[in-house]
C-alpha cells in the first residue's frame, strides 16, 4: 500500500506523570506514516484523488497542543484515530518522541500502528 508521511512534526504540550510536566508544556516529535492508494492520484494529479494531509497535520497540531495526557502511548493513539477519520485512509503509523524525557538519552518514544476496521 502508497504511503504519505509527515516528519517531525513539532508541538508543545503537557505529557507526562511528575509534577513538574504537568505544569509546563513540552516539544514533542510526531512522526505520521498514512497508508492509502494513491494511484489515482498519481495518475489523474487532482487534489480531490488524495488524501488531504494538511487537514490531518492541522486537526493533530490542535489536538496534541491542547492535550494534557500522561503517557505518550495515549497521545500516539489519540493521533492514530485523527488520522483515520478520512475514509481513504487504511492505516497509520504513529511515532511520538518526547526529547530529553531520560538523560543520556536524545529522546523516549512510543509507535504504534492501527488500521482502519
């Protein structure tokens, strides 16, 4: 199956269990794999053929900014299910990095992966 994948994406929220990250926002790193077919698209090159992943970007920018989950395992699936909302979407994979969370480590992070059904 095609694949459209946004890197890095950045947002700032509260995500984790001790005090001191319940009180201030922190980056996060989203990283999206969504697999559709996209032959269509490829073929006809309309807009309406693919899937609209500026939407997504926009509704899980909004979403991860005004969470205040404990564990990035929530975050990761409150992202997958956005992403599926468009029908064309068959599957997604999630990976959320939480950078510094452990010392001596760039960053902790989870992935996960759903399918639609």
């Amino acid at each position: 199956m095609d694949r459209i994948i946004i890197s890095d994406l950045r947002a700032r929220c509260i995500i984790g269990i001790n005090d001191d990250e319940r009180r201030e926002k922190q980056d996060v790193s989203i990283t999206i794999s969504i697999y559709a077919e996209l032959r269509q698209a490829g073929q006809t090159d309309r807009y309406e053929d693919t899937v609209d992943y500026r939407w997504i970007k926009k509704q899980v920018l909004a979403a991860v900014e005004n969470s205040e989950y404990f564990l990035l395992e929530a975050l990761a699936e409150a992202v997958a299910n956005l992403c599926l909302a468009p029908p064309v979407v068959k599957k997604v994979q999630v990976r959320i990095e939480k950078p510094s969370a452990l010392r001596f480590a760039r960053s902790v992070g989870v992935e996960i992966e759903r399918e639609r059904g």
